[in-house]
C-alpha cells in the first residue's frame, strides 16, 4: 500500500472508524420489529420479520429515509413520506426514520463509543505525515460520534446526512458526497482513496472512479465488497498502517 499514490482519504463512519455499525444495526432491528409485528396485526398480512440479512441489503450505508423506504419496499408496505420534522409516533417514512435515530441516540448514550484501535493507528499516522483525511457518513450522527470518540481535529471535513441534504447532494450508493469531500480537501476523485464497509458505499466509490475504493468487512463479506467494486478488502484497518520505516 503506497499513500504517496493519492492526495486525501476518505473514510465511511459507522464500522470503518468506529463500531457504531452494530449500534445503527440494533437500532433498526428494534425500531423494525416492532413495526413489521403491529403492521402485520393491523392488516392482517404475516409481512416477513425484519432479519440482519435486511440491514446489510436494504439499510447499510443509505441515508436514513432511504434505507427506510427500500425496507418498506421489499416488504410492499406503503406509507406517507411525511416531513422530517414528523415525531417518532408518526406512521410516516420520515416518522419511522426517527424514531429509528431515538433508539440509535439511547443506545449510544447508553453504550458510548470508542474507535476501532487498527482505525485509530492508521488515522494518527495518515495525519502525522500530513494526508487530508474527511469523514463521509450518510448518518446524521456524524459529527456528534467523530466527537464523541475524539477524533474531530483529525479531519479536514466530516460529510454527513444533513450536510448532504442542505447541499442537494444525493446520498450513497451516488458519489456525489464523496466527490465533494474530495474537493473540499483540494484532491481529485482519480487522487483520493475511499474505505468503506457498507455494499452502497463501496458502490459510490466505484461509481465515482476514485483512484482506490478499499472495503472493510465488518460482515458484508469480503466476496460481496469485491463484486460492488472494491479494489482491495481487509478486515481491519490496521492492515493499512505502513510499517516501520515506510512513509505514508
């Protein structure tokens, strides 16, 4: 691995730097559970339960209404779109996003976070030999999470839901929002290399011809990271640390 190569790095959030994947996975099986057990009482439909398999194909790596909406999609559930102001309570898309984001912040709350030690490594020396490096996260959370595990001042931009939207960009698997981080740091697409553990993610960076697209897997499966366009897969990130004596 030669960093000299490229001119930034873009790292995902949520199971590439730190493991709040699992979080947002338990958030959406506690909020869709629920949902899927009172809709099919309601109409009187046995609606397939909400299992892991859902998370990794229909939610991973999307902005949140639209893992809400492909969810609701492969079940052929229809709701209102709603308004992101809607509350929790609402049987909206927008009201099943957040109260997805409510279990998430209790979670969280609860459990804390703490980076990934292979992440962090990389991430302190990337930094220290002078890398520009982003966070681009389809999670709104971002921020409060890169702070929460204390690493903001590492990052020259931290791209995430609400930034996205108040831009107009369109969320991942399009590369748009990788693409702009990339500008933001003064590199190119063909310069910059992304990581990422979600198959949307991966497919953004494929889809924008970043000069690297590596996947994490986290449980995705390596095969799966490869077929959406990743062009080296490591279970951890400390794989990437150049070592003794090699410059970043």
């Amino acid at each position: 691995m030669d960093w000299n190569l490229y001119d930034a790095v873009l790292f995902d959030l949520d199971g590439v730097v730190t493991p709040t994947a699992e979080v947002h996975m338990h958030a959406w099986e506690a909020m869709f559970t629920s949902f899927v057990t009172a809709r099919s009482a309601a109409d009187g439909i046995a609606y397939p339960p909400y299992g892991e398999q859902d998370y990794f194909q229909y939610v991973d790596g999307k902005p949140r209404y639209d893992g809400v909406r492909s969810f609701l999609d492969s079940r052929g559930i229809t709701l209102p779109e709603g308004d992101p102001d809607d509350p929790p309570t609402a049987e909206t898309v927008c009201g099943l996003g957040n109260r997805k984001n409510d279990a998430f912040n209790q979670i969280l709350a609860a459990e804390g976070v703490q980076a990934y030690p292979g992440s962090v490594a990389l991430i302190e020396r990337l930094h220290a030999d002078g890398k520009p490096m982003a966070v681009v996260s389809s999670s709104r959370n971002a921020p409060a999470v890169v702070a929460a595990a204390g690493l903001t001042d590492y990052f020259g931009l931290i791209m995430h839901g609400g930034l996205a939207e108040e831009l107009g960009l369109p969320g991942k698997p399009a590369p748009d929002t990788f693409t702009h981080a990339a500008e933001v740091l003064g590199a190119t697409d063909a310069r910059s290399v992304v990581l990422e553990d979600a198959i949307n993610g991966v497919a953004a960076g494929h889809a924008g011809g970043f000069g690297l697209v590596i996947g994490v897997d986290r449980g995705a499966g390596a095969e799966a990271l490869t077929a959406a366009g990743a062009q080296l897969v490591v279970r951890d990130l400390a794989e990437l640390v150049p070592g003794e004596g090699e410059q970043a």
